[in-house]
C-alpha cells in the first residue's frame, strides 16, 4: 500500500515518517506541478546550511559546535577585561 500524504488548509504538506526517514535532514526540492501531480525534484546545488536556517537553527548550532569544544585552551579572565582587549 503507497503512503498517504495530505495538505492541510494553510498549505502545510504532511508526509508519513516512512517517506521522512528516506530523506536527509534539510534537503530541499524544486516543486513541479504536472497535470495534477505534485513532483518534488532533489535541487541539484544546495545552498549552505547558514543560508536556509532559521535564526533558531543557526543559534542551536551554534550551541552544538560550542559544546563540542570542552577541551583545548581557554582564554584567561584578564583577556576579556576591557582594559586589555586594546593591548
């Protein structure tokens, strides 16, 4: 049996989890309409992740990469003093 996909009155496409799992995160597609049928076609060069994030996205991903850096050198407290950052 084919997977049901269905648009809601806002326009909102909903697609089953089995079609999602299918997909890699933040894919995007070039929307044709033929005949009735909506076609979705991979878009050959995607564009960067800064470029389709939502101000969310990008701050979560901020998060992330920060949380990935626990270890390594840190800057001293006197560093950040504003009487040294023009030294």
């Amino acid at each position: 049996m084919n997977p049901i996909v269905e648009i809601n009155e806002d326009g909102v496409l909903h697609l089953p989890s089995k079609i999602l799992e299918a997909i890699k995160p933040n894919t995007r597609f070039v929307v044709e309409v033929n005949n009735g049928r909506l076609i979705l076609h991979p878009q050959s060069n995607p564009q960067p992740f800064w470029v389709t994030a939502t101000s969310e996205e990008r701050a979560e991903g901020l998060m992330q990469w920060v949380l990935s850096h626990k270890e390594g050198p840190n800057l001293p407290d006197e560093a950040l003093r504003r009487e040294n950052i023009y030294e």
